[in-house]
C-alpha cells in the first residue's frame, strides 16, 4: 500500500498563464515522444504545421471614455490593452480553439483586459458594461473547451475580458462544518496548497486542474478524476456569491434547505451569463493519510462496465473508478507513460483515498466484488503510472497537432440500460464521418464517472487534420453530438455548452426549460452584457 501524504497532482506552482497556441506551461511542450511518432506514422503520415506567429491583432475597439472608466475601477496597472493580453485571453483551449490561435485567427480577442480587485470592482465593471452596452467575458483559467469564451460582439460597443485573476485569497475556513470560502480566480493547485495548510482538501481534480480556476469550475459544473469519492464540483458547493448587472446576489443559508427550489443550481453551471461569481463556499475534506491506485483487468468492456455498475450499486465506491475500452487500453492513453507498449482488454483504475484503516477496508471490500466478477488485479504498477501521467495528455495533444494529426475529445453522460447503444453509436457517427472521402479515424473510450444509475462516456478521437482540420471535426463533432441527442443523452457530463453546444441544448432539456433559461437571464442581465450567444439557446 502505497504511504503517500503528498497531493496526487503535483501541488507546485504552475504558470498562470499558459502558451496562447498550446495547453499548459509554455516551458512544458515537447516533441512527440519516439513511441508514440511510429504509430502515429503508421496510422495518419507526418505532416509539419509550423503555428502561425507574428499577426497583429485588430484595433481596440473601445472608447477612451470607456477605458478611463476601466482604469478608474480597477487602477490604471490592471486595464490591458496591449496585443500580448488580449492574444492570452482570446478563446480557450479545445482542439478548434488550438487550430485558430495557430492559425493565427484572433477573430475573438477582447478589445481590453481588466483584472479587478474584488467583488465591488467587479460589480462596478459591470455597471459600466452596461451604460457603454459592452460584452463581457468573465475568464477564470481560460481552459474552456466549449466556446464558453468566444462571445457575440456584434451590437455591442466592444468586447471586455473580465480576468478573475487578482481575486486570489482563500477567505474563510470553518472546520466545525468543514466548509471553505474560496475566491473564483485561485487555480486548482494554489486552492488546494492553501486548504493543506488547514491539513484539509477540496478533493477536484480534473484533467485541467494545474490551469483551471475555482470559478471555472462552479460556473462549468466541472467534474474531477477523483469525483466518485470526493463528488462533482456542484456536489461541493454550499454557497455562492454574484456580481449581476441588477446586483449582488448571496445563496446558500443552510447545508440542504425545502425553501422553494434549490437557487444554487442555477449559478452552478450558469457559464458566466448570469452574473459573474465572486466567492464560493465549497464542503472540504480532511487531507488523505493514504492514496493507493491500481489497475484491474477486464476481459471486454462490457464485463469491466457491469463490475463499475455492481461496485457503485452496492454503495462501494472508491475514490477514483475508470474503465478504458479494448482501443483506449490498447494504445495504453489511461497511461500516457507507456504509449508504444503492447496492453490487451480494458484496463481499470481503481484508487482509494482516506485514512489506512478507510483505504484498507473500502480496498478488501472492492477487491472481493471485483475479484469474484472475474477482473484479474495487476497490483499497483498501472495505478501509479495513470496517477503519474494524468495531467500529461493535453501536451501529447500539441505534439500530435505539431505532425498534422488532430487530436480532440468529447463527452456524455447516459443511463446504464443505455450505455452500450451510445458507446456504438457516437463511435461509429464519428468513425462514418471521419472516414468519408478516404480518411480514417482512431475513436477510443473510457467511463470516466459513475453514479449509480449511469455513467459518463468521455471519447478521444484522433484523426489526420488535412487541409481543413475545422470544417473535418466540425462536421464529425455535430455526427456525434446528434448521436448523442438521438439516444436522449446529455450533450455534455462536464464539460458545459458555451456556444459550440448551444444548438443541442434545446432538444435536451425541451423549448419551455429553454425559455425559463432565457426568462432567467433576462431578469438577472436586462440588456444581455453578460457572455451573450454563451449557453442560453
Ligand atoms: C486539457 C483539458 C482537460 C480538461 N479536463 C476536464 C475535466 O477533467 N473535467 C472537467 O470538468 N472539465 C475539464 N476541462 C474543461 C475545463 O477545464 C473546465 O470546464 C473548467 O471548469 C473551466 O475552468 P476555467 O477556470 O478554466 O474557466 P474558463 O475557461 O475561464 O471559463 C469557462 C466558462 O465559465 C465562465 N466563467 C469562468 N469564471 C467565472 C466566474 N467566476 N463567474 C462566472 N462565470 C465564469 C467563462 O465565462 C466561461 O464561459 C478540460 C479542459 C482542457 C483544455
């Protein structure tokens, strides 16, 4: 058993900003690894596709007025508009966003950048906002995947980035109810280090975690490798507060409460276009004593589904629950450390967290249920190599794009009668439309999350980005979004809508649920300032 009272994730600082045309710190990007570059030969060809640098952005198109307002709020050091900021704050960092920013289109780029102090300050941006009618784009890490940062601008005055960025402090800890006032532009390791100096933790660790902010998460209802133990960031929230062009609003008076409909839940997820979220109290954990991850081995997918599905049915769930398909387990993804290497099955990742005598007994309980459905244990060499290489994929993702191979990833969530229909139908979606006019496609798997009633399907595609890679995953992307409708799944588990879902959202959750959005968003942004063409269909 592995004695590991450091984080899982590597606490130490990373670069709050990271590369305008890649994932991550820019010190960090690698070529792709030799393994990896004769597979990839072998399936797509190499191709160089050197990045765009050198392009100018367009003029700023905002007033002096309104920049004299800006710097009257914020302080003249924290209003930018110079090229460098606006380049970092255009767009986030899905596949599509890469390929523009590499491309060299900064079509999105804010006019200005303004990084406010607190609440007020950002209260008063908005008040300006709206007397200068300006789009506003509030930017907590900036790893959105959906289009969540690229607003409308037209009919607007101009196009402000709100930057979360100073609002940094850990504000208040209470550990008789173990919960945590954090502000919304702290990043996923800074929240964590200053909850371990309490010796507690917020336990969210997604795949972003190193980038992404607290703010991000809340307004994304983001969802974390470690979600089966800790929960899903909007399981952790226990009250909010928002900036909104009508004014402060405080929620979350008690821990559950029967006074009409939970109101939390419609910040959660609200994607920046209600109102702009300025502290979150979340529910924290006492800080694991003991980490141990291992791999288990299924014969086929649906054998390793049915052994999640029994363990989260029979209330035994660990910390960190994961089942590769044949393919994903084959190119060893789950364990970006060993790509090249020979794996068969479907690999499963089990960890558990907690106190030794937690780990021990949660560990001999699952051991016995999946030992006797007949997974084989491979002990904790896989665990410790997926933990190592978890946050290492998105770089992997650049260096196939350096070659000419598109590299992006899509998500869904689906009941557990319906799972094996979905996984065969986006698959082959995106296997049919990647595949016309002579292409070919690589679609891996794995259930990323589970509930007792379902679970998520998070899918990596990888393909040969040829001469229009937009248009190619555009039209494979909308494939397997309809899919997804078409089996009555959700178009998104975790990752939001922003703007690239949006038009699946209605068929979700039904024009009248697409009208009280809307009936919401009228009542708390009159005059639609707020990340307009952002969620709200
Ligand atoms: C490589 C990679 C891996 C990822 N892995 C995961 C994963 O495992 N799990 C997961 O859930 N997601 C994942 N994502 C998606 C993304 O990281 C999440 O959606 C994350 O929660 C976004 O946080 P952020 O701080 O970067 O927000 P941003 O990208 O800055 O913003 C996201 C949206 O929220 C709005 N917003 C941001 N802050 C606020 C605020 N304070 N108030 C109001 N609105 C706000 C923005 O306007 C935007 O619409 C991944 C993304 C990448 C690029």
């Amino acid at each position: 058993m592995t004695h590991d009272t450091s984080s899982p994730t590597t606490l130490d600082a990373h670069p709050r900003e990271m590369h305008p045309q890649r994932w991550g710190d820019p010190a960090a990007a690698t070529p792709l690894p030799e393994a990896a570059r004769g597979l990839v030969e072998l399936a797509f060809g190499l191709a160089d596709t050197p990045a765009t640098t050198s392009v100018a952005l367009a003029p700023v198109g905002v007033t002096d007025e309104v920049l004299a307002g800006l710097r009257a709020i914020a302080g003249p050091d924290h209003v930018h508009t110079d090229d460098g900021t606006r380049r970092l704050r255009t767009r986030g960092k899905s596949t599509p966003d890469l390929l523009r920013a590499r491309a060299g289109d900064l079509g999105d780029a804010p006019d200005v950048v303004v990084r406010p102090a607190d609440h007020d300050e950002v209260a008063a941006v908005l008040a300006l906002a709206v007397e200068h009618h300006l789009a506003v784009v509030p930017f907590g890490g900036g790893t959105c995947v959906t289009g969540g940062l690229a607003a409308r601008r037209d009919g607007y005055a101009g196009l402000v980035s709100l930057d979360l960025v100073r609002l940094d402090a850990l504000l208040e800890v209470d550990e008789v109810s173990m919960t945590a006032t954090l502000e919304p532009g702290l990043r996923g390791p800074e929240a964590e280090a200053l909850l371990a100096e309490h010796g507690l933790c917020l336990g969210h660790y997604p795949q972003s975690f190193q980038h992404a902010s607290i703010g991000g998460f809340a307004a994304t209802r983001s969802s974390g490798q470690s979600s089966a133990g800790y929960g899903r960031f909007d399981q952790m929230v226990v009250g909010l507060r928002v900036a909104t062009p009508r004014g402060e609003w405080r929620l979350g008076s008690s821990p559950a409460n029967a006074a009409g409909p939970d109101l939390r839940q419609l910040v959660l997820g609200s994607e920046g276009a209600f109102g702009v979220i300025t502290a979150v109290t979340v529910r924290v954990r006492r800080l694991p004593e003991v980490k141990v991850y291992e791999g288990w081995r299924w014969d086929s997918f649906v054998e390793g589904a049915t052994a999640m599905r029994t363990l989260v049915q029979s209330g035994l769930l660990p910390t960190v629950l994961r089942l590769s398909d044949e393919a994903e387990t084959g190119l060893n993804l789950a364990r970006p450390d060993a790509i090249g290497e020979q794996a068969t099955g479907c690999l499963m990742i089990v960890g558990h967290e907690g106190t030794p005598g937690q780990v021990e007994a949660r560990r001999a309980a699952v051991t016995e249920v999946l030992a006797g459905l007949g997974g084989t244990p491979l002990g904790e060499e896989p665990g410790a190599s997926w933990a190592h290489g978890r946050f290492n994929a998105p770089y992997l993702r650049d260096s196939m794009l350096d070659v000419g191979v598109l590299v992006e990833t899509l998500e869904t969530a689906t009941f557990w009668s319906k799972v094996d229909a979905l996984y065969a139908d986006v698959r082959a979606a995106l296997e049919r439309e990647l595949g016309a006019e002579g292409g070919s496609a690589i679609v891996l798997c794995h259930l990323s999350h589970v509930y007792e009633t379902g679970c998520s399907l998070y899918f990596t595609v990888a393909t040969a980005a040829g001469e229009q890679p937009l248009e190619r995953w555009g039209r494979a992307k909308a494939a397997a979004n309809d899919a997804i409708t078409a089996n009555g799944a959700t178009i998104s588990h975790h990752h939001a809508v922003g703007t690239d879902h949006r038009p699946w959202l209605s068929a979700e959750i039904g024009d009248l649920g697409a009208s009280v959005l809307r009936a919401v968003k009228a009542d708390l942004d009159p005059t639609g300032i707020l990340n307009p063409g952002v969620l709200v269909p």
